[in-house]
C-alpha cells in the first residue's frame, strides 16, 4: 500500500511540477526579420515567430496553404488561403500521427476587439489595418487560450490600402509570433502526452527517455495494484 501511495503521489507531484516550467526557457529567440519599417510595437512581446508570404504557400486547385517547417509554441501549423480568406490552426496528433488533418483552429481579433472569427478576409485585414499594418490576438476556438499575435503588413506607398493586391505580388507579409505567457504550458495535458509518447519538442530522445521512465513505471505499478487488489472480488 506504501508503494502504491507513493507512486500516486509521484505522479500528481510530477504533473504540478511540469505545469510550471516555462516553455520560454530557450531564450528570448530571433526577432522578426521586417522587409519593410514596421512599428516595433505590433511585435512586442514575440519570443518565437513565424515569417511568411505567398510564395511560402503549396496552391492545391483553389487553396493556399503552408506548413510551418518549425513548432510555434511547442505546436506544428497550418495557414491557409481559400477564396481569398486566411486561416490559421495548430495540427493535431493522436498517438503521435496526425489524425486526418485535424485542426485546432484558432479565431482573429482585432486591436480594436473587432472578433473576426476563424476566417480572415482581406476585406476585413483592409478594414483593419492602420497604414498597412495590423496585428490579430489570436485564441484557441477549443479552450479560449492565447495562440500569439498574428501581424500582416505591406507597402501602402506600392499597393494603397488594398492587401489583396499586396498578396497577389508576393508583398504581403505575416508574421506569427508567441511570447512565454503564450507557450507557458497553458495545455499541460497536451505536454505530459507529448512527454508519454517521447515526443516533447526539442528535447533529445534519449533525455525524453530517462524523464519519462519513473512516469511509466509509476503507472504500470499502479494498474498492476489495482488489477492485483480487485482480482479477488471479480
């Protein structure tokens, strides 16, 4: 019974640790790289980010999308352009395959608190922007979360106010960003089952493997007690 109580204890010991580590720990990261001035205030607060523009996108029939090469906060993500509407999500994985493209879409708001929904129009971004530039708070539609900042700017002097014609020269530029608030374990389920499975990001295998071998021996022990104690009474 001591044994059993302790490796429950372990384990809960262990979650509330884990939940408090800041996934900043890497360092500040890179700051965005601006092909054109850009006021430095819509980027404040970016520890990690994302860079691109159109020529970043697969075109698949009518659809523009990209993969980030790199995890976002700890996440993989897709950006999308259909009929000239973005969209934006993190990739969801189930046993560590990603279960038929399933999104976890996030919805854009506005400085103004103007809240677009999951499906940015270039309408609306014209609507939006401050001389050709605004910045989107984003949330997970799942839980409310902070996904970061997404901040679109282009040249108002080459293509006016218009973005859709800035996108269609290649000069629309995006930036997704995330500080330490943002990646700071806000899914702390989603980072034990990244841990379960060896998957957590950046960490080598190796090291995923020794922190997570008392955590897999605690819950074998448990489920073997609980088999053990309740065989009798089957």
């Amino acid at each position: 019974m001591k044994t059993f109580v302790f490796a429950v204890s372990f384990i809960v010991l262990f979650s509330v640790l884990v939940s408090t580590i800041p996934v900043g720990l890497q360092g500040a990261g890179a700051t965005p790289e601006m092909l054109i001035p850009v006021d430095p205030s819509v980027i404040t607060g970016f520890d990690h980010s994302a860079n691109y523009t159109k020529s970043d996108f697969t075109l698949i029939a009518a659809l523009y999308q990209y993969y980030y090469p790199e995890k976002l906060g700890g996440r993989d993500w897709r950006c999308t352009n259909i009929a000239g509407e973005f969209s934006l999500g993190a990739l969801i994985y189930y046993g560590g395959f990603l279960f038929l493209g399933a999104l976890d879409s996030v919805k854009f708001t506005s400085t103004d608190g103007v809240d677009r929904g999951d499906l940015l129009s270039f309408a609306e971004i014209d609507a939006d922007a401050d001389d050709g530039v605004i910045r989107y708070n984003l949330q997970y539609y799942a839980n409310g979360a902070s996904a970061g900042g997404f901040v679109l700017y282009w040249n108002t002097t080459a293509y006016g106010s218009s973005s859709s014609d800035a996108w269609d020269a290649d000069a629309l530029f995006i930036v997704h960003g995330v500080g330490i608030a943002d990646t700071a374990t806000g899914d702390i389920g989603a980072l034990l089952v990244q841990l379960l499975i060896l998957q957590l990001p950046d960490v080598p295998l190796l090291i995923n493997i020794l922190l997570v071998t008392p955590i897999w021996a605690s819950i074998i022990y448990i489920l073997w007690y609980i088999i053990k104690e309740t065989i009798p009474f089957v």
